[in-house]
C-alpha cells in the first residue's frame, strides 16, 4: 500500500508561565530567526485540549527536519 509521504511536522514547546516563559520567548525569537519558513503558533498559557500545561507550537515543512530537530 502507498502512504503519502509526510509534508510537515510540529512540535509543542511547554512552559510554566510564572518560571519559564521567559525561556521560552527566547526560544521562540531564535526558532523564527533561523527556521523563517516555520510556522510559530499561539501561546497557551491555560491549558488547551490534551496538553498537560502552557505550551505554544511549531510547526515545519518535513524537509526542514534534520535541521530543526537536532
């Protein structure tokens, strides 16, 4: 059976809004400097569907994951 091949992939960066989002923001201004073609999602800073805490997500094109990922 042929599967389509995977175009994109995403991450989910958590943080503590009162300890690490900071952190995080930090993060988040490197990932749009160097990946400008990944996709930055919002913040959650209450908790949002599954996620068991404040997050925001990235999302990537699958050609960009050897670069990102490490």
């Amino acid at each position: 059976m042929d599967r389509p091949a995977i175009a994109q992939f995403h991450a989910h960066i958590y943080y503590d809004p009162a300890t690490s989002r900071p952190r995080a923001e930090r993060l988040r201004e490197r990932v749009a400097a160097a990946f400008p073609q990944a996709r930055l999602g919002r913040w959650h800073d209450e908790l949002v569907g599954p996620h068991p805490q404040s997050m925001f997500q990235i999302a990537f094109p699958a050609e960009m994951f050897s670069a990102f990922v490490p």
